[in-house]
C-alpha cells in the first residue's frame, strides 16, 4: 500500500488474505503481486471495503539456463 512516499507491506495467508492498519485510505493506491500472476494496481480513494482483487495469471519468460558438468575422473 502506498501512499506518495510512504510504503506499507503485508503478506497474505493461505486463503489470500490480508490486513493492512491505516487511519485513512483516502489517496492511498494498494499494489497486490505474486509471483506467476499480473501484479494488480487499486485506486482505494473510490472503492468499499472489505475489498476484493482478482488476479490473473501471467506467463513468464525466463533466461535460457546451460548446465555443463565435467567428467569425474578415477
């Protein structure tokens, strides 16, 4: 959750749930990513809480990966 230059973070529990304590949520933007999935953006000035994200999942391109091993000699 951010707000200007203040950041707020918070993890989710296994069902995705998450709680963040702010005494207003006027001008705050909440920025929700996971890893495999689109990372979200939510304007919180305009919305009602308990708020609902549905994110969806993103395919990610990866670096190619060369594994070499050298024989072992005895």
């Amino acid at each position: 959750m951010q707000k200007e230059r203040s950041k707020k973070y918070a993890t989710s529990d296994a069902n995705g749930k998450f709680s963040i304590a702010t005494p207003e949520i006027n001008g705050y933007t909440l920025d929700v990513s996971t890893m495999g999935f689109a990372k979200q953006t939510v304007k919180l000035d305009s919305v009602k809480l308990p708020v609902t994200i549905i994110i969806e999942a993103a395919a990610t391109m990866l670096k190619e990966v060369a594994v070499k091993a050298d024989r072992i000699r005895e």
